[in-house]
C-alpha cells in the first residue's frame, strides 16, 4: 500500500466482523422506555442498537424476546385505546 487512501480502500474490501453492533440508539438518549424514538410519531426502534451494553453472548434470542415483548404491547396499547374510543361513543 503507498497511501491511506489504498489502505483505506483495501480495508473497506476486505476487513469483516463477527461483532454484533449496539449501543447506537440506547433507550433514553434516542427512544424512550416504550421504545418509542423521541419526535417521531409512530416509529419505534427494537433492535440491538438499543442496548447499552452487549448481553454477553450472541444476541439473537434476547433480540427476538424483545421483539416478542414488544409487539404484544403494541398491541395491548393498540387494543387499550380502541376500548377506549369504543366507550367514550356511547351515549
């Protein structure tokens, strides 16, 4: 290599991981306790990006408990607030 810019070029084709990334949207500095992203309406971020720390081993199953635990809130709040809307109808 004779300059960065090979380097760099040579580094972006040939250097992988094995790391599984996060901490790149951790809950209370980009979405909050419900995951919800702060001045977005009606986006969430469930993913590894939200842990603060690695959970120490491969993250697959704790990622797929949290989608799991996730969703089913959604929908509880989702079913919570058309009984609501349901009872505020009736005379």
């Amino acid at each position: 290599m004779s300059s960065e810019d090979e380097l760099r070029k040579s580094c972006k084709k040939n250097v992988r991981t094995f790391y599984h990334y996060h901490g790149g949207c951790t809950v209370g500095s980009v979405v909050d306790k419900d995951y919800k992203v702060y001045g977005v309406e009606g986006l969430r971020v469930v993913d590894g990006s939200t842990f603060l720390e690695s959970p120490g081993t491969n993250p697959m199953a704790t990622l797929l408990m949290l989608g799991r635990y996730q969703g089913i809130k959604i929908l509880k709040e989702k079913s919570d607030a058309g009984a609501s809307n349901t009872q505020q109808q009736r005379p």
